[in-house]
C-alpha cells in the first residue's frame, strides 16, 4: 500500500504533484486515481479480492473534490463511514475558493481544506508539504 492516494481527473494537478513529490523521493510511495470510483474501488476491494488490513492503510489522501463518476464529498464521506478507513487523514486539494465547498469539507471530516494555488513554483511548493508533512510529521493514531 502507498503511503499517499492522490484523487485528481486533472492532468496537470497529477503531473505537478508527482513533480514535487518526486524532488522528495515521494513519488515511489504515491498512487493516482483518475475518479472517485476507482479510489473507493481500491480501499474497499470486493469481498475476496486482495482485502487489505487496516494496518496497511495510507498516510494521507489527498482529495480533489471535482471528481468524475463519485464526486469528493461522495468520497470524504464514504471513507468517513467506514470503521476500517474513518481514521485516514484525508487533504481537500482544490482549486474551489467556494466557503460553502470549503465548510461542507470540514462538516464531512477533512482534516485540511487547501486550495491549489495558481502559479507552478507555489503549486509545487505547496505539494511538497503536503505530502512531507502527512507522511514525515504527522503521526498517526
């Protein structure tokens, strides 16, 4: 199991992260999902297939919320429900500056709501310690 699920459709946001994530020797520990279907597809597998323990759950998951086929809130509060994934830190990265998107995030059990910033240094920078932090820092339960 990675260490990072990275949940975007945007192709530039997905190369820019692993850019960033690669100057940190990040990118070996991260796996993208194109929609929010494949990323619940993979943390709960069907019944036989390749079940995963808890112990071997990611770090963080970091969550675009304009999503194709299951949208990020859909997300947030599928893996919010569920005992074996609750505990998951999860990283709204968006481009939304929407308070309603941002509190409704919040209300469904982010732990950070970041909005994506628009030049490539800072977008990278901001990436960088995202994934430094979840995965270096942070510690989990």
């Amino acid at each position: 199991m990675p260490d990072i699920l990275l949940v975007d459709d945007d192709r530039y946001s997905v190369e820019f992260i692993l850019e960033a994530m690669k100057k940190h020797d990040l990118s070996n520990r991260l796996k993208v999902f194109r929609d929010g279907g494949e990323v619940l597809s993979y943390l709960f597998p069907a019944e036989g297939n390749n079940r995963r323990d808890s112990y071997e759950l990611p770090k963080v998951i970091i969550l675009d919320l304009r999503l194709p086929k299951v949208n990020g809130f859909d997300v947030l509060r599928i893996i919010r429900s569920s005992e074996k994934t609750k505990m998951i830190p999860v990283v709204v990265f968006t481009s939304s500056t929407d308070d309603s998107e941002r509190v409704e995030s919040y209300r469904l059990g982010a732990n950070s709501y970041i909005v994506k910033p628009i030049d490539y240094e800072n977008f990278v920078s901001t990436a960088a310690e995202i994934g430094l932090y979840w995965t270096s820092q942070n510690m989990p339960p």
